[in-house]
C-alpha cells in the first residue's frame, strides 16, 4: 500500500490502525472506531482517500445507531430481500419515485419514514400488504418479482440463524433468575472480557458502548428496554437453538455465579470503577449520554491485568476477582 507522505515529500508504504473518533452532528458527540494510515518511514499521520471514506461511512452508521435510524446497508437488504427495485418500493410505500435512491445515497430519514423501512425489513406479512393494496402503484413485472420474494422468504420453515450474541442472551436467561436488563448488560460485558483473556477471541462481534449506566450492547438494550428495572420473563422465546460451544458455555456458567449473584445496580457501581469504562468516557459528566465505544483492546488489556493480578489458573478463578471487587464498594 502506498501513499503521499508530506514529512518524507514521497510516495511511502504506509500501516493503518483501529483509531477511536469523535465528531459533533447537530449538537450531539458521536464517537465511532475508525481507522488512520501512518508512513512506514516517519510514522506521520498521512492522508488516505479511501481511509477518509471509511471513516465517514463508520460516522454516518454511528450516528444513526444513536438515533436509530435505519442503516444504509439495511436499505439494500430489503431490495434484495423482495427483489424491489428503488422506484417500485418508493411507489408501494406512498413516497416520491426518488425517495428511496436518495437514503441509499445517503440522505437520512425521518424517524417516521425509517421506522416504516425497517418494520418492511422485518416483517415480510406487512410488505405482502404494502404489495396487494398498492397493486395498481407498479408494472405486472414489479410485482410478480416482489411477490415471488415474498412468499419465499415466508414460506421458509427454519428460524433465522441467530447471531453469537443472540445465543449469548438466551443461554444467560435460561440459565439465570430474576435477570434485569441492566444486570444482563454487564455479564455480557464480562463474559466477552474473561472469554477473550482465557481462550484468546472475543465471544461476539458487538461493540460495547460506555452509556452514563455503564457498559451497554445497544442491540440487546432496544431488544429488552421495555422491561426497564424489571426481570426479563420472556415466555415467547424458547431456549432450544443456542448455539455455544462447551467451552463458552463453561464461561457463562462462571459469569453467572460469579456475577450474576449480584443485582445490576451492584454490577452497574463495579464496571465504573474499572478503566474500560473510566477512560472510555474521560471528559463526560456521570449522568451524560454518549456513544463512545470500548475499543475491545482496552478490555483485553485490562482484563489481562486482573487474570495476572489474580492470578486465574481457570475460568472459576474469576470468584476472587468479583468478591475482592463488592467487598472494596461496601466494606472499605
């Protein structure tokens, strides 16, 4: 890879590192993991297009997870979910012709136009209903292809694969009692730390981000926020396709009894005290909102201290940790 180099005044090879970034849009900080190129000869910041380009579509997604928003990419997943074209979905939901080729060139909606874009995402039974009551909106051809699509999609037998974290939640909740939504956040946050630092990966994809309430998923809190401080009891889910290995299932079983025995205000007060969290949101006022993620390195770092410190042969090593760490909040 090459690239100008204003110090060296020449075309250099150049490395990129994951940076953390913020930006102010409309009054809001929105903090996001983008990346830099740095001269293999000085070590000078240089300038990539393509790194620049990068890191403006990291932004923009960023900020419309903060605001919910619907994601570009989700836009085309459902053009490819129902074989619709731009213009025929645009006329099927009522908007302009060009409506929709102006989101996926990334003009944001409204709350209201993405709600409805992301409920056509979801819910394949409400697009077969925007489809037959707008049939006279789109050609013959349009609507054979779309409605083809529908019915495959709905005629699927299989659930849809859950994601690692999605089985991480189910496995928590069906092994666990009286969880809130705010206790299952930060064993989740545990988990993946104590995960990484003894078999050497993170358990899930998902970037934690350092809410005013400590380390949230934000996936998972939409998912059980109607909850709020209440025990998640949902009947609807069954507990039968987790998908984990022996070796997870051993971790979770950890983190359960060795943090799961405590209430999420308990768990909530320990994540503020420990450094992922702290530096994460140096500058911010405790009852501040903010996006900012925890870069995942500062997790195996820290965690990789307290094994050290702990001195954890095994999984269940981690009950000195969690004890040491209650005792220090409501016994010094």
């Amino acid at each position: 890879m090459m690239g100008f180099c204003e110090q060296c005044h020449d075309m250099v090879d150049y490395y990129v590192k994951k940076d953390q970034k913020s930006k102010e849009i409309k009054g809001e900080e929105i903090t996001y993991i983008g990346k830099e190129a740095y001269c293999n000869n000085c070590d000078e910041n240089i300038f990539i297009a393509e790194i620049r380009d990068y890191n403006l579509e990291k932004l923009d997604e960023e900020y419309r997870k903060y605001k919910n928003i619907i994601l570009v990419s989700d836009i085309k997943k459902i053009l490819d979910k129902y074989n619709v074209g731009k213009r025929p979905l645009s006329l099927l939901l009522g908007w302009g012709e060009t409506t929709l080729t102006r989101y996926l060139d990334g003009d944001i909606p409204s709350k209201s136009y993405s709600n409805i874009l992301k409920k056509v995402l979801e819910d394949p039974e409400y697009m077969k209903k925007l489809l037959e009551d707008n049939i006279d909106r789109v050609n013959e051809h349009a609507y054979d292809k779309c409605k083809k699509a529908i019915d495959e999609v709905m005629s699927k037998t299989e659930l849809q694969t859950d994601s690692k974290i999605d089985s991480v939640v189910k496995y928590i909740l069906n092994n666990s009692a009286d969880i809130t939504p705010l206790a299952l956040q930060k064993l989740l946050y545990y988990a993946q730390s104590f995960h990484k630092v003894f078999n050497g990966e993170f358990l899930f994809d998902k970037e934690c981000e350092a809410w005013e309430h400590g380390p949230v998923y934000r996936d998972i809190y939409d998912k059980y926020k109607d909850y709020g401080y209440n025990p998640i009891a949902d009947e609807n889910i069954k507990y039968k396709d987790i998908k984990l290995t022996q070796s997870e299932k051993d971790i979770l079983d950890s983190i359960i009894i060795y943090f799961g025995c405590y209430s999420g205000k308990v768990l909530e007060k320990m994540t503020h005290e420990e450094k992922p969290w702290r530096i994460t949101r140096k500058g911010l006022d405790n009852s501040e909102k903010s996006n900012r993620i925890i870069i995942k390195e500062l997790l195996e770092e820290y965690f990789n201290n307290i094994k050290s410190k702990y001195n954890m042969l095994n999984i269940s090593d981690i009950k000195d940790y969690s004890r040491e760490h209650f005792n220090k909040l409501y016994y010094n």
